[in-house]
C-alpha cells in the first residue's frame, strides 16, 4: 500500500509540472505618430516663411526622436528631427511642433506635404497616418497697410493705421534682427514708432520670441500677465515674429492681459445721424470661436458712461452736435481687453477737416468724400460711408463759401 501510494504521489508531482498554463505573448506596444496640423499665416514669395508642422502620438508609448520632412509640391523643403514625444497618458503629454523655414520663389498655388517618419525608422501601431496635406497659396511681398491697437492695463496706448515690409528691430540683448516680410511683430514696431512709445522684446527664448514691455508696462513674473497679440480678433498659435500678415487682414490687437481675457468688440447700429437723434450700441466677447453678448459692461460717451443690458446693447443714447467717441471694458485686463474705439455722429465734421481749415468745407474736401461715396470707403472712425444726402450738403455748403 505505502508503494502504491507513493507512485501515486509521484504521477500527480509529474502531472503538475506537465500541467504549466500556457500565456499568449502579448505583442509590445508601439507609437504612432501623426501629423495633425500644418500651420502657416501668409506666405511670400522670396521671403523667409515660417512652416509649423504639429505632431501627435495616439499611443502611450514615448518616442525619444523622429524626423519629419516637409516637401512643396513634391519637392523636399527640408527634414528635421523632433524632440522627445511622451505617450498620450502621460499627464505631461504635449504634441510636439517643428518649424521649418521655406522661400519659395514662385508666387502661385502649392501643396505642402508633411511626413512623419519618411524612412520608417520608428515602429509605429499603425504605418498609414504618417502624412498630412495641405493647400497654401504664396503671394508677391508688398507692403501690407494694417491697423494696430495697443490696449494698456488700463489706457489705450495706441490706435491707427500702418504700413509693413520688412522690419529691422533689436531684441533686449542687443541684437539686430532684420524681418524681410510683414509681420505681426513688425506692425508693432511701426506702431511704435508713429506713436512715439517703445517696447522690449527678447530673444532669450527664441529669436524675438517674447515682447516683455510695451510703453513701460511690463509683464508680471509671478501671474504671467502680460502682452499678447490677435489678428483679427483671433489668437494666433505662433509668436508674433512668425505670423505673416497680408491685406487680408484687418488689425492687429496688441493687450495687456491675462490668459483667459476676452476682447470686447463695439458696433454701433448708426455713425452718422443728425445732430438731433440719439444712437445704440452693441457689445460683444469673443470667446476664441465665436461672439456672445455682454451684459454689464461698461460704454464709455465721451464723460458720460453707461451699462449694458442682458442683451448687450445701450440704446437711445442721446448725440450732442459734433458727435461723440465710444468705447467699452468690463472688470480688469485679467478678464477683458477693450474694445474698439468708435467715432458716432458728424461725419462732415470730418470731412471739412481733410482741409487746411477745418471750419471750412474746400474743393479737397468734397473731392474726398465723393471718392470715398463713389467707392464705398468707410472713413477711419466710422461704420458706414457717406450717403448721397450727405455729399449734397457738403457740396452745397462749398458752394456757398466760394
């Protein structure tokens, strides 16, 4: 008996050695790096233009190097390596962006490519989403006529009209650098130098990465408030040196502010009325895609103020002769950056002004107002043109002088 079960002690030892689970190898997980975004503003030809090409990883798995090449129309621009690239559950995970710099010579349509990987020296999770298209027009370099508006803590430093090209400007270590197209940095530094203000601007970083100062006003260290820029309403995902700006755009808005400040923009339902009426306004926040009324904000008629409803408006302002200025802000520049400056009322006022006597009305005068009827120009100022009655009055009214 003793031997039996000994033998049997022996065969259940056998089969639980034999008996091993079997685990599936697990394939190890792998990258897989993307191209999500080609960024670019306006492109010149024969200048120097700043491509942005976004790279993301969709797996959790860390890249330590990669290239990316970018080509226009087929041809290499360059190939440059990117940075470390975390996995996407890394909690500090950041797509990665390479800029590239390109000059073409042609000004026409072209298509930029972007590749990720182009030798396919990175295994990747899936091989297919490497590369990334896009349609870019590239323009003749000519000088692009802006208008600029510097908004201060608590002051317009700033508002008028400029015109960029190419822009030699010294950074903070005293280095010259020459911008040889328009540029958002470079309408600032027209503005300041029509408005007679200055600004710092550092290259610590990147070259002419970071405006520091504007007009004595400095960024805050510990809050990180601070200048920053939109075109046309909208907050660029580039530094102000490499946002090419064209006549497709309307103004460039330097502030003072915080991260989350919204602009506020004005309109005002009528610019020229008579005298005798009274005017409403209007005023919005833009919220980085689209506009929301704001209530409680603050409309400023020249001293007299006034405060928005639940639907954003003022209405039934009264207009005193010769018209007004108005503008908006609520609460602090951490929360909103003002608004736009509009003129409401005497539009002939501004047009005898053209003149040597602004009391008046000369053959100038009237000249410039037809030209401005006839076209449809809006003056600086104002919201609307000059209707014909008002060109009548004003033609009459140098008759009258003659």
């Amino acid at each position: 008996m003793p031997r039996i079960t000994r033998s049997l002690i022996t065969l259940l030892a056998v089969l639980a050695v034999c008996a091993v689970t079997v685990v599936p190898v697990m394939a190890q997980s792998q990258p897989d790096l993307q191209p999500t975004q080609i960024i670019v503003t306006s492109l010149y030809k024969d200048a120097t233009n700043t491509i942005t090409v976004v790279i993301a990883n969709n797996e959790d798995v860390a890249v330590d190097s990669f290239n990316v090449k970018l080509e226009a129309d087929g041809v290499e621009v360059a190939t440059k390596t990117g940075n470390l690239i975390l996995g996407n559950n890394d909690p500090w995970y950041w797509p990665t962006a390479v800029e590239f710099e390109w000059t073409p010579t042609e000004a026409k349509y072209y298509t930029l490519r972007a590749i990720v990987d182009p030798a396919d020296t990175v295994d990747e999770s899936n091989e297919t989403n490497n590369q990334l298209e896009q349609p870019v027009t590239v323009i003749e370099l000519l000088p692009v006529a802006v208008k600029v508006r510097v908004e201060g803590r608590t002051s317009t430093i700033w508002s008028g009209e400029v015109t960029v090209s190419t822009s030699t400007i010294t950074d903070k270590q005293d280095d010259t650098h020459t911008i040889d197209h328009p540029t958002a940095l470079g309408a600032l530094d027209e503005a300041a130098k029509a408005g007679g203000f200055s600004y710092v601007v550092t290259s610590a970083y990147a070259p002419l990465g970071f405006v520091e100062e504007v007009a004595g006003e400095a960024n805050d260290p510990v809050t990180y408030d601070g200048w920053m820029y939109r075109v046309d309403w909208v907050s660029p995902s580039v530094g102000a040196v490499d946002y090419a700006i064209s006549d497709n755009n309307t103004e460039v808005l330097w502030y003072y502010g915080g991260w989350a400040a919204k602009p506020l923009r004005l309109s005002v339902d009528q610019n020229s009325p008579d005298s005798t009426d009274s005017f409403s306004v209007t005023v919005e926040s833009f919220n980085g895609s689209s506009w929301s009324v704001v209530e409680g904000a603050t409309v400023y008629v020249d001293s007299q103020t006034y405060t928005t409803d639940a639907n954003g408006k003022v209405e039934n302002i009264p207009l005193a002769p010769g018209g007004c200025t108005v503008f908006a802000d609520k609460g602090d520049f951490t929360q909103y950056t003002r608004s736009n400056r509009e003129t409401v009322g005497d539009i002939l006022a501004y047009y005898r002004g053209l003149g040597l006597d602004p009391n008046v009305v000369e053959l100038s005068d009237v000249v410039g107002a037809a030209n401005d009827w006839i076209n449809d120009v809006v003056p600086p100022g104002f919201t609307a043109p000059i209707i014909l009655e008002q060109l009548v009055q004003l033609a009459n009214e140098w008759v009258t002088t003659e």
